[in-house]
C-alpha cells in the first residue's frame, strides 16, 4: 500500500506544480492585457439579463449595467412573470434611462432552462440596429468599463466569443460564501490566453449578432439547461475561437450558508457530467487523488513510529503540494486585485480564506462529482430539472 501511496504523491506533487506555474501565467495574463489600451471596437449592443427573484444586492448589480462607458446600447430585462418580485426593483432602475432599458416576459419553460428560455425569448426583442449580443447574469455586479472590453475583442471574426468570469465577493463573510469563493476561484483560473481552451460563461459573454446568428444559436439552445455549454460548443463546432477578458471579471457580490454552497457546487457539476463528461472525470480523479494523498500523508505523520523513513517522506509529501498550491492561491488572487481594485476591501478579506481553504476546496470538488454519479436532478431559482443530455431537459415541477 505504501508504494501505491507513493506513485500517487509523486503523481499530485507533479500537478500542484503544473497547477502553481498555471497561477503564475494567469497573474502574468492578467498584466498583460491590463497594458493594452481600451478597444475601439464599440457597436450598438444589446446587454441581455435573465432575471428571477431577488438576488442579494439586486437594484445595484441592475443599475451597474446602466452606467457603462460605452457609447451607445440597450438592456433587455428578462422574466417569467410579471409577478416576479424583481419586476419592481427593474422597474425603478429603468426609469433612470427608459430609452436604454426593455421588459420582456418570456413563457414559462417545458424544455429547456427558463434561464435559456429567457434569452431565446430576449434575443427576438434586440434592436434592429444592434450589432452585438452580451448575456450577463443578475448577480453579476460589472465594474463600468465592463462592456467596452467584453465587445472589443469580437472585432476580430475569428473571435466567436468573448467571456469574462465570476468573482465571489461577501460584504458579510460566513464560511459557506468563503468556501465558494474558494472553490469557484479554481475554475476562474482555468480561462487565459489559450484560445482553443478556454470557454464560455454565460454571466458575462459577448457574441457578435452575425455570429450569433449563423451558428444558430436560438435553435442551439432549445432542450438545453446550460447556456453556457451550448454556446461554447457551437463556438468550437463552428471552428471560432473564445477571447477570455480579464477586465471583464466580474464580482459577484453575496453571502450563502453551507449548504447553499453544496446545492450550488453540486449543481455546477451535475451540469458539467453531461455536457463535458471528460472534464467531470478529470475533476473526480484530480480530486480523489488529492484527498487520498493528503489524508494519507497525515495519518502516516500522526501515527507512524518517528523513526519511520515515511514520517518524512509523508511531511515533504505534505509539504511540497501546501507550498505550490498556496503559491497558486497567491498568485491567483494577486491578479484578480489588479481587476477589482475598487473592491480593495472585500478581496483583501480573501487573503486568509484564499490562502487556507484551498485545503478543503479538493474534498468538496469530490463531493460534487460523487453526487453527480448518483443523480442527475437539480433544483435551480426553484425549478426542479432531470438532465437527460446536453440537449434534452425534463422539467419535474416548478
């Protein structure tokens, strides 16, 4: 068994440190295209925002989309019901800037998301004259420059698509936001400069009209539950690059308890075991590894003879992979300051959670992917959803 223990260790040392040097490409990414000057690429654009409920922090993540440097664009508001209780709260941000502002009231859902039956339903109310299409989630806060270097990358037609990410920021810490945050940040590190790579998240994506159009993508959506994924497939299959833009990384402002962050991060990767079965068995081995080697080697600290050469080789062990993910951790978080420097305050609480429940983060990735082996059902803004295939959703009850 030790030998078994052995391979393994060398195997999760290799990768922490693939992993740490990916931190410091991210940090130096991120410098990178911070030095460029903003693009002149600005069309007309139409920002579409599914809503339901009231997010944490709602009227002022709505009223951020209304106060971008960008020289002409609209924003289409989304819901199922106009008894939606965020209906009022769009209603007073709109009458802020009417002209720039729609309501649309999209049917309720029978085979997709209702998120994607929202924009399939919001793309059919764009202005003839918008040349762009840019979907953001709710939640999302964007800093004011967010929309002009989202857009500007699509320029270039061999561009299908330019994405951001998400932050999670708490102006209330608790340990279940902490630990989101915390997990979320690894996925928020895979996305650079590689364009073949990288993919599509629908909180934060811009796609030119044309484009849009000609990977037909409305029809691409029905039956689907992530946006995402579908828009990232048809981007790929369409043989178009995606443009990952750091200053649209967006903070995404909010506390939640410990088991909301499990219903989440379950969801998350329930989603990712049908639409990217592969990605979903490489978190599962990345993950099951991890723990097997950490909890080893401490067991073997704790009750292991200290005269015992594997007392040694376990604290090294245990060692080296706490240097190179922490270093990534750092560097991570190093980069994302540079982008949400007016939120000094709430990242700079993340040093210390960043930093430590990197430890933790493994076993609830392992969580995830064991309860996605066992079901496939979720329940998303109070919707329940069976996920059949990347194309086929059932919906149980809502």
């Amino acid at each position: 068994m030790i030998f078994v223990f052995y391979i393994l260790a060398a195997m999760l040392i290799f990768l922490s440190y693939k992993s740490f040097r990916g931190g410091i490409y991210y940090y130096r990414y991120f410098k990178q295209e911070l030095s460029k000057p903003p693009g002149a690429y600005t069309p007309f654009a139409t920002v579409i925002v599914p809503c339901k409920g009231m997010d944490e922090g709602l009227e002022e993540n709505l009223a951020a989309l209304l106060m971008q440097s960008y020289p002409a664009y609209e924003v289409i508001f989304v819901v199922d019901s106009e008894s939606d209780a965020g209906v009022e709260v769009i209603k007073t941000i709109s009458r802020k800037d009417a002209q720039k502002t729609k309501l649309v009231i999209a049917q309720r859902t029978t085979e997709s998301s209702q998120k994607v039956e929202n924009f399939r339903e919001a793309v059919m109310h764009a202005d003839a004259g918008s040349k762009v299409f840019v979907f953001v989630d709710s939640d999302a806060r964007p800093s004011k420059d967010w929309l002009r270097h989202l857009v500007a990358p699509i320029e270039n037609e061999s561009i299908g698509a330019a994405t951001g990410y998400r932050w999670f920021l708490s102006d209330r810490p608790t340990f279940g936001s902490e630990m989101r945050a915390c997990w979320n940040a690894s996925i928020a590190s895979a996305l650079g400069p590689n364009l073949k790579n990288n993919f599509c998240w629908g909180g934060s994506t811009a796609i030119r009209r044309d484009t849009f159009e000609r990977v037909n993508m409305r029809e691409r959506w029905r039956g689907t539950l992530s946006d995402d994924f579908a828009v990232t497939r048809a981007i790929r299959e369409n043989g178009l690059d995606i443009y990952f833009v750091p200053q649209a990384l967006t903070a995404s402002v909010g506390s939640c308890s410990l088991l909301e962050v499990i219903e989440f991060t379950n969801r998350q990767m329930k989603i990712t075991r049908v639409n990217a079965p592969n990605l979903w068995l490489k978190s599962y081995f990345g993950a099951a590894v991890f723990n097997v080697v950490m909890i080893t080697s401490l067991a073997i600290m704790i009750f292991s003879s200290r005269n015992d050469a594997n007392v040694l080789i376990a604290a090294v062990v245990f060692g080296l992979i706490s240097i190179f993910s922490i270093g990534k951790s750092w560097t991570r978080l190093k980069a994302v300051e540079l982008v949400l420097a007016t939120r000094w305050p709430q990242v700079k609480r993340q040093w210390l959670t960043q930093n430590t429940l990197w430890l933790l983060s493994p076993m609830l990735f392992l969580i995830n992917c064991i309860a996605a082996t066992v079901s496939r059902e979720m329940t998303w803004r109070g919707i329940r959803y069976r996920l059949k295939s990347p194309t086929e959703t059932v919906i149980i009850s809502d």
